[in-house]
C-alpha cells in the first residue's frame, strides 16, 4: 500500500484525512472523521465499529512527511535518545496507562516544531513511530492500536492530533497537554500548594536502615533549610534490611512501630508526612501472598510476585490498605510506587474469567488507580500522590500530583533530563526530582551541581543533613532557600528548555518581570529586557557569556557564591554584543534594571 505524503508547506493547512492510510486485517468499520482543522493544526476522530464483538487485531494509521528541517525526535521516555532514527531501527515507542504518553514530536535545528501527534487514548496500549527512510528522505510515521491482545469490542473511538504549526517546540508540547486535560476523561486531579514543598527523603540516605529518633533530627534540620515534606521509603514495612521485597504486600508498620506518633510529631514540626508503597508487589514471605495466591499476573517477577488488579477482591484490598493508613495514621499523602509493573506478562491471560472482571491490564489498573483517589479524597481532600517516571502520562494525572524523575542517584545531568521531559507534559501538576544525593567529601561547587540541575522542579534531598560539612550545610540552605524565594518564577508556566537533543543545556523560567537562567554548558545566553535577571551557572567553568535581545540596559549585578555570599557588585551593560559575566562556580549572578 502506498503511504500518502502530508504537504507541510506554507500555508500550513495541507493536512486531511485522506493524507492517512489505514491498514487493518479486521472484519471492522474503520474511518477517520475531520473535528478541527486551521493553520496547521488538524483534529481526527478515529471511529470503529462492529455488528457483532469481535477481538480487534491491530490497526495502524500512517503516513509520510518530508524531513525538513528534522534535528530529532522527542517522546516522553527519550532521555538521552532523541535522535532521528531510520526505519530499519525496529522497535517502535509504547504508550499505555501506567507507561509513557501517547505523544511524539519531531523539532528542527532551531527548536522549532516540526511535526507533532498525539492520541487521546491514554490507558490502551498503542505503538507509534516517526522514522527516516534513507531512499528518499522522508519521515514515514505510524500509530498502530491493538497491538496488544484485546477484548472483543462493538466500538472504540478516540481522537489524535496532528500539529505542524511554526511554533517552538516546546510549545506544540504544552498544547498537547491542555488538549488532554480538556477530555472529561483524562481531566487531572486537585494540586494543593503542599505538593510544591521541598522535600526530604529517606532512601538514599537511609535506604531501610530507619529509625525514628534520627529521622526526627533530619527533619528538625530539614525543616530549617526550608523543607516542608518527608518522605518515608522503603524499610518501614519490615525489618529485613536486604533491599527486596519478600515482605511487601501486608503493610504493616514492622520497623516504625508506633507510626501515628510518629506522624504526629513530624507535624508538629510544620511538615507533612508521606509513606512509600510498591504497590504491585505480594512478597512470598506475607501474609497476602497466600490469602491472593492465584491472582498475581506473573510470579516470575525479579522481585516479588505481581498482584493482579482485575481480581475486584485484589483492587478493594489494595484500595483498604491505603484508606486505613491515611485513617489511622494521619497522613498527608503517599508515595505509589512501581505501577509500570501493572502489565501483561508472557503467562498473564487476557481474559475477563474466574473471577476477573476486566480482560485489560492495562484498564484495569486505570480502575484500581480511579478507586484509590476517589477513596483517600473522601478521607482527606487534598491527599498527596506520587509517581514516578515513567508512569507520568495524561492517565495517570487523573490520580497522581507529585511526579518525580525515574531514579538517578548522583547523576546530575541525568535528573536535569528527565525533570525537564516530565515537565513538558506535566502541565500544573508539581514534578519533582529524583532525590539528590552526594558524596559527603565532594568539593562544594561540584555538590551544589546536584541541586543547580533540577532548579526547576521540586527539589527532593536525600542526604544526612547531620553528617554534612558546614559547607555542604551552608550551601544547601542557601540553595533551597533561594528555590523557595523564586518559586513563582522557576515553577512559571513560561518555561523554555532549550536544545533537547543538546541535554537541555539552558534551562529558562519567567514571569512578567523577572527572568531566571540556568546554564549547564558554555553556551551563550540570550536574555530581554526584564527588570530582574538571574543568571545560575551551574558548571565549573567560571565564564558566562551574555547578550540582550533589544536595546542596550543598564544593571546593577551582585554576584554570589554557592554557599550565598555575595562576593562582588559591579555595573553591567547588557548589549547585542556578547560579554562575559564571571560567575564563580555553581554561583548566580543576580542583575536588577537601574531606574531611570
């Protein structure tokens, strides 16, 4: 079959419905139907029917654009691959509720979009591609639905979007995400303000090792710095120090034996409290193993057995374990963990029998997801959630407030990545870092690197705070304190990540009056005319380079240190010619427009 050509020309409405191809071996009514078409932007409802329920086998919509202008391609889970890829490159990209989102986007040389398309169908499992075919140059794309086995359906509908407007790509990216909010759907939950709060956690600076009495001392000193939240991990359910989960599944507090007490004292601090879950895990060694024994997808999983969420006993049981704690202990909100795990594995059978209600995995733990929130909001409204990357979709918005980096220990570049990926998508919801860690004889310019790389996101700690030189103490307190400061600014829906084929090399937040920039490799920073202008350099060489977009302004500078002493004020002239601003390492120079 021939694969039409999209036109993506000047004037960009070239795009229709008969630029798509569908191939289907299904005895099914497959059409596309226009809903919205203007100056590039194209709306399709995807409608399939049947007389009588049948298992649909996959369906695959493609076409073809010419690669003009195509530096690399950019999806929620790309990290550092965000090449342009060729056809021969096999393995397509996967969406599904609780892995990655429905959405690709090819950018130029200049981060221009070049093309972007999305799907509104969030919870099934969908493969979908943009790839260079050497022979001629153009990008040959598809969305194939079905690919995993499916219960037998009369109808499905969903609807995609196709974007080939000249605008940034990051802002192609930003409009996917009001597009699915508007779905009634897909419509995500409350974010209360304390999902913004500075977080402390206990993994890697504790890992299970956990005791009350010296968590209470990280929070007195957390709480300082300007921490609002802890975070207990791993370890609290069990006194087995193996880092496994043998005992996950029961959910009692083994180690942390009076856990309300404990709750109660961390509040009375001024912080909030949050209790860690691997939520698909049922060890062998608990309880719950042998009362669900039968109702796992797989037992063959690396770490413990895997509950299966379309049992209705499986979901009210996990649904009860998190209602009582949030009762009984008074929490603040929990960390969900692992719910990419929720998934067909090779022996899951994918049918709605003996006693399951849903033959989809993947629907069934969007209905396992929906009942949790529901249950805790009617305990406590304004109830925290946090996943973790990559079940960062549009789904798992509905639900989830607080979404963090996928793990990245010590790796400073890796969380700048992944934080900026999540936020792209993530809309109001609050993303956070991975928990950043150091080690305790680091030089402090290369120690407050860890914090400088997630500046715009929320940063979560997890460090001894009483182990920590007065350096590292100093700096981290100035650090959060200054993210605390400037958090209307950093947290502004006017963020520009630059060059995400480059690693996000500038990071750029703004309000109406004040710029932040954040720069990660000696780049050149372009800045406007803002009444204040932070500029954070966040590497170890000293020189920045700066110029202004526009007329000439004069700034009054003070220069700061990682540790927050001011160690110079000078004037600078901001001008279309580049100058270098010397900016200690891992230091930030703060410029304010003279009057007048």
């Amino acid at each position: 079959m021939t694969i039409p050509t999209l036109n993506l020309k000047r004037p960009l409405d070239q795009i229709s419905v008969d630029s798509i191809s569908i191939e289907s071996s299904n005895e099914l009514e497959i059409h596309l139907e226009q809903l919205y078409k203007k100056d590039g932007l194209l709306i399709l409802k995807l409608n399939i029917s049947s007389d009588a329920p049948q298992s649909p086998q996959p369906v695959s919509l493609k076409w073809k654009i010419p690669a003009h202008n195509v530096k690399g391609v950019w999806h929620s889970s790309s990290l550092y691959e965000k090449r342009l890829k060729a056809d021969w490159e096999l393995t397509p990209y996967e969406s599904r509720v609780s892995v990655n989102s429905p959405v690709l986007c090819l950018f130029g040389h200049d981060d221009s979009n070049c093309f972007t398309f999305a799907s509104s169908d969030a919870v099934h499992a969908l493969n979908f591609d943009a790839k260079l075919r050497e022979e001629d140059s153009f990008i040959y794309c598809h969305i194939t639905f079905f690919e995993e086995p499916h219960s037998k359906i009369l109808e499905y509908s969903c609807e995609l979007r196709f974007d080939s407007r000249p605008v940034m790509y990051n802002k192609a990216l930003n409009d996917v995400s009001k597009w699915w909010e508007d779905h009634d759907d897909l419509r995500p939950t409350l974010v209360p303000s304390s999902a913004f709060l500075p977080v402390y956690s206990t993994w890697y600076s504790y890992h299970q090792d956990l005791s009350v009495e010296k968590l209470l001392g990280e929070c007195k000193l957390a709480r300082d710095m300007g921490y609002g939240t802890i975070i207990i991990d791993d370890g609290w359910q069990t006194i087995d120090n193996n880092r496994g989960y043998d005992y996950t599944g029961d959910w009692q507090a083994v180690r942390i034996k009076d856990m309300s007490s404990f709750v109660a004292q961390v509040h009375d601090l001024g912080m909030k409290f949050l209790v860690w879950y691997s939520v698909p895990f049922c060890g062998k060694k608990s309880r719950a193993y042998q009362k669900f024994k039968g109702k796992f997808l797989t037992e063959n999983h690396r770490w413990a057995p895997v509950f299966d969420p379309r049992y209705p006993e499986v979901r009210q049981y996990l649904i009860g374990v998190y209602a009582s704690a949030l009762k009984e202990w008074n929490l603040d909100g929990f960390k969900l963990d692992f719910i990419d795990d929720f998934k067909a594995y090779p022996e899951t059978v994918l049918t709605a029998e003996n006693g399951r209600d849903y033959a989809s995995v993947n629907e069934a733990t969007d209905k396992l997801l929906e009942g949790v929130i529901a249950e805790l909001k009617s305990i406590k409204a304004d109830v925290l959630i946090e996943f973790r990357q990559n079940y960062v979709g549009p789904a798992m918005r509905k639900y989830g407030n607080m979404f963090r980096a996928f793990d990245c220990p010590n790796d400073s570049q890796t969380n700048r990545i992944r934080t900026t990926d999540v936020r792209l998508l993530a809309g109001n919801s609050a993303v956070h870092s991975d928990m950043f860690t150091w080690h305790y004889d680091e030089p402090v310019e290369v120690a407050a690197l860890q914090f400088l790389n997630v500046l715009f996101t929320v940063p979560q700690v997890s460090v001894r705070l009483d182990e920590l030189n007065s350096d590292h103490r100093r700096m981290l307190k100035f650090l959060t304190t200054y993210w605390v400061k400037n958090k209307d600014v950093l947290q502004s829906s006017c963020f520009h990540p630059s060059r995400p084929q480059a690693n996000y090399p500038v990071l750029r937040g703004e309000t109406e009056n004040k710029c932040i920039i954040s720069v990660y490799e000696d780049y050149f920073v372009k800045v406007s005319g803002h009444t204040d202008i932070d500029i954070v350099n966040a590497k170890l060489s000293n020189n920045v380079v700066v110029m202004i977009a526009g007329e000439d302004e004069n700034y009054d500078a003070t220069i700061y240190n990682c540790l927050g002493d001011p160690i110079r004020k000078e004037p600078i002239t901001l001008s279309t010619k580049a100058q270098v601003i010397n900016i200690p390492s891992s230091g930030i120079a703060q410029l304010k427009l003279k009057s007048g």
